[in-house]
C-alpha cells in the first residue's frame, strides 16, 4: 500500500538538502497525550465540565461533618469512578490514534518533483 504525495506548494525546492532541514520531522501526530501528560491533562480537561465540578464541590462539603449529607466515602466514589470511566475512555481513544498515526508514518510514499 503506497501513499503518493504530490507537492503543491507553490515555492520548487532549489536544493534538496534545505528541503530535508525545513522538513525534518514531517509526521502526522494525531494524539492529545504521552505517558508523562496524561495524568495531569486529563484531570485538567475532566474539570473543566461542569458536572465533574459540581459532583467534586460535593465532594469537599461532605468533609466538613456540619454540611454532611452523605457519606464521605460514597460520594467520593462515585466521582472517581466518573473520572475513572473518562480517563479509561480517552486512554483507549489516545491509544487507537497513536496506532493509528503510526501505521501512516510508516507506510511508504512515493513522491513526485515538479
């Protein structure tokens, strides 16, 4: 299976080896996360919704036995396994993407000057 890269640019390359340095890391990178990232990018993004917002100020009002209305631990759990079930979703999203990107980095091409 080939892919065929046609230039079309509008700028003819007069030497290939400034054409090699301008395009040095030409690779498609579809993916939000790496191993480091994930973690914190992650959390960022899950509360930045409203409801994950709203379940975690539940959360942090239970802690304090005047406000109490459910149990501590109850509540908790049911926001960790909200962001849990996200965090597992985007992984294997992040993972398919990055299978993904991989099998087009490294699928041969042919390419034609002008």
């Amino acid at each position: 299976k080939w892919r065929i890269v046609l230039p079309d640019n509008g700028r003819p390359w007069k030497d290939w080896k400034q054409a090699s340095t301008f395009y040095s890391g030409n690779r498609i990178q579809t993916t939000k996360y790496t191993w480091f990232t994930f973690l914190p990018q992650n959390l960022f993004g899950q509360f930045h919704r409203l409801g994950n917002l709203y379940f975690f100020f539940l959360v942090v009002l239970n802690w304090f036995p005047q406000v109490e209305v459910f149990h501590r631990e109850i509540m908790m759990l049911s926001l960790v396994l909200v962001l849990l079930a996200s965090m597992i979703k985007d992984a294997i999203e992040d993972y398919r993407k990055y299978q993904y990107d991989k099998t087009i980095n490294f699928t041969k091409t042919r390419v034609y000057n002008q």
